[in-house]
C-alpha cells in the first residue's frame, strides 16, 4: 500500500474557532466537513491557512457509503471539487449509512441525518466494497474511512470491527482513519474491547487518527465532540501508538467550543501519548481472523435480478432498522428495543439542534416552546430531503395547524417562510396531504 507523507498534528476547522486554530502553535494541518466548504468561495481563515502551507484535508458526512444504495454521483462530484479546490492530500468519509428506503425496497426515502453502524456481515462487506470501489473511482485523491460510533449493536454479525474494517482494506485498499475515541465509546455502548480491536487492525493503511471528547450518561457514552478529551480516549491513543507511529493524529471539536487555550492543552495531552514507548512492546500475536470468503462474481445492473441481492437484504435490514428509529415503527427482531429507543431520541434531539442553528430564526419566533414543538413534530415526520428542508417543512407544519397561537408569532413565522417557499403559507389541503404522507412513512 503506498505510504502517505506525514501529516503531524492537526485539529478539526471550524468557522467558530478559525481565528484560534490560526492562532495555535505547531498546527500541522486541518481537517473541515467537506459540506460546509462551497469550493468557488473558501473561507478566509482557510485560505490564509493553506498560504501558509498548513495541508486542509475534507472530511465528508453524507455519502453514506456504507448504504444499500450505490453512491450519488453527484456527491462524489461535489466532493471531488472540494478535494480540487483545497489541494488536499487525501479526502475521508465514514463507514456508515445515513439513509435508507428508496427503489430498492419500494418504500419512501428517510434520512437519518446522523452515522450509523452497518452490519459486519458478509452481505454488507460485500455492498461496502463496492461502493469504495465506485468513490475510489470517482476521486482524484486517495480515500480514508472512519470507523463511527455507536449506540445499537446488530443481531447475528459475522464479523468483530477490527476483522470487517481489516477485510475492506484487503479488498479495497482503502486506507482507515481511525477514531480512538469512537473505539471507547463502542466499548461503553457495546462493550467491545478497543484493545482487541486495535489487535486486528491492519495499522499500515491508517492515514490519520482522530481524538475526540464526550459524555457518559446513565450508563451511555455520548460521542459529542463537545466536552475533553477524557484520560480512557488518550490510553487508547497511546495503545494505538505502541503498535505504530499514526501519520498524523486530530483533535475534534464540534461544539460548545472552548477558548484557544484550552484547545492548546488537550493538543499538548494528545502529543504526550503519542511519545514514543520508554520501552519497545513485545511482539503482538495476530488476532484470528475469518475464514475467507471467495470474492463475489460480477454484479448485475442495477435493476436486472436484484431481488435477492446483497444490496436489496441490505437494504431491507437498513430501512427497517432505521424506519424504528425515526417513523416509530416497531424494532426489528433481535434488537433492544430499549436502546433503539435511546437512540431515536438522540437522533431527535439532534435534528432540533442542527435545525436551530441552521434556521436561527425558528427558536426566536418560538421561543421556549420551540424545542417541544419540534420534537412533538418530528416523531411523525420522519426527514426525507436534509436539515434545510426539514426546517422549512417544520414551519410549513406549523402554519397549517394554525401555530403558534400569538398573532405576531405567527406572522413572522409566516414571514419567514414565505421567504425560502412560496408567497402564499400552506392551505388546509397541503395539511391534509402531509398527514397522509406521514401516515404512508409509519405504515
């Protein structure tokens, strides 16, 4: 596998801590949500930053490569552009599905707006695989993918992580990028070894390492990326290092963002476990690996025989999981209901927070009340089209059941509407046609 250069230490870009991550000393680079970056009109602060020689790496969150579906050629342009427009070394994406539905099962398309886990099975190796091969095709750079994190485990997995992400590189090459901290909280929520995990990684195709902090409650590890770095994450870092010398490593910062001062100290802690060993390991036994399976044939095109398919089980076991998520249909066999219940709420939670950030205005119109109103709305309406459109269909829902009650509210948020939609707010017959096709979506 060819070796990528060094990349050293690096931290997550964001726009609300760009002034403090031109500000830090010994930044070898930076990593920005590929999203975000509009390639014709980069930020200021990047564009000093890549003056300077600071290497700008994009970091993609909707390609969702490990779905059912074969990637979006349209993503995979777009995110080729941002590659082009930042001169990046490498581009990344996460090993994950964030959509489902669609063609493949006949049922309507949901967004989950959020990562998560495919099964470690053959079938979804096999769909995976592809779908790097189709990405790897389609970008100019080479590609690194993320192992995510996860509140579900899957029934019935053929394969642990370290086995399934060892299994994608022998087949595609791809290279990892590896979030110690996503392994402590897969050890928290699912109890996986990160250690065990680490024993059968291939850790020649790491291109870079991510650090990250979070939160326990009640038993369950939040991968927030907004609070430290805890002492768990940096021992696994450090176990990691003890193996190999990572590329580069990466602080992640989402949220609640402290000042440069802070960022400096946990850039220090992160270099600290990353100091050589005192004393050299000694030699690690292989982690056994599964027996392996003969290489599938050619694949049909797409449409022609696929009903029974690796893509269409996969499919149907990803639409099913993620229809119980967020249209509130029931749990599929063999999952804890009780955790899928967690994490529909904190994939609720999350699309009321991204769409007040996005749509600033709603939680001002509304005030207090905003949050419960969103909820309330969300636990029939599952996203079809992404957070803009969720935003402005979340007022449309509001206007056509006649809120909020305050007079002026209301006209402001009509306002408001009418200035992304239409000139007129949605009538009783649009009402009538939106609870219908809610009804369609929890069927």
């Amino acid at each position: 596998m060819e070796r990528l250069g060094r990349l050293g230490t690096g931290i997550g870009w964001r726009p609300e801590t760009a002034d403090a991550v031109e500000r830090l000393p010994d930044v070898d680079w930076v990593e920005a949500v590929a999203e975000n970056l509009c390639p014709g009109h980069l930020p200021d602060s990047l564009l000093r930053l890549r003056a300077r020689g600071t290497k700008v790496i994009p970091h993609g969150v909707s390609l969702g490569l490990g779905g059912a579906d074969r990637p979006d050629a349209d993503r995979l342009a777009d995110l080729a552009a941002r590659v082009e427009a930042l001169d990046a070394p490498l581009v990344t994406e996460h090993i994950a599905f964030v959509r489902a539905g669609g063609p493949l099962t006949a049922s309507p398309r949901l967004e989950a707006g959020h990562l998560l886990p495919v099964p470690r099975t053959w079938d979804a190796l096999d769909v995976l695989c592809e779908n790097v091969r189709i990405a790897q095709d389609a970008l100019p750079v080479p590609l690194a993918l993320e192992n995510i994190a996860a509140l579900i485990n899957w029934p019935g997995e053929d394969m642990t992580e370290g086995q399934f992400l060892a299994e994608l590189v022998d087949r595609t090459g791809v290279r990892l990028l590896i979030d110690v901290a996503n392994l402590h909280t897969n050890h928290v929520n699912r109890g996986e070894d990160p250690s065990a995990a680490l024993d059968e990684l291939p850790v020649e195709a790491i291109a870079y390492v991510h650090v990250a902090g979070g939160i326990e409650k009640d038993g369950v590890w939040h991968d927030t990326h907004a609070h430290p770095v805890t002492r768990p994450v940096l021992d696994i870092l450090a176990d990691l290092r003890s193996r190999t010398d990572p590329p580069g490593v990466l602080l992640e910062r989402d949220d609640n963002f402290p000042p440069a001062q802070e960022l400096a100290r946990e850039l220090a802690e992160i270099r600290t476990a990353l100091a050589p060993p005192a004393t050299a390991a000694p030699p690690r036994t292989a982690a056994a690996r599964p027996a392996r399976r003969p290489a599938p044939g050619p694949r049909p095109a797409a449409g022609a025989g696929e009903g029974n398919s690796a893509r269409t089980r996969v499919a149907v076991a990803q639409t099913a999981l993620l229809s119980a998520l967020v249209a509130g249909t029931p749990a599929p066999a063999g999952f804890d209901s009780a955790r899928l219940g967690v994490q529909s709420r904190a994939l609720a939670g999350k699309r009321a927070d991204v769409v007040s950030k996005i749509a600033p205005e709603l939680p001002e119109i509304l005030g207090s009340g905003y949050r419960a109103a969103f909820l309330t709305y969300a636990r029939s309406r599952p996203m079809s089209a992404g957070y803009r459109r969720d935003a402005l269909d979340f007022a449309e829902h509001l206007l056509a059941d006649g809120r909020p009650g305050d007079e002026a509210a209301r006209r402001r948020l009509t306002h408001w509407w009418q200035d992304r939609v239409a000139p007129h707010p949605p009538r009783r017959t649009t009402r009538f046609v939106r609870a219908a096709r809610a009804a369609l979506v929890r069927k």
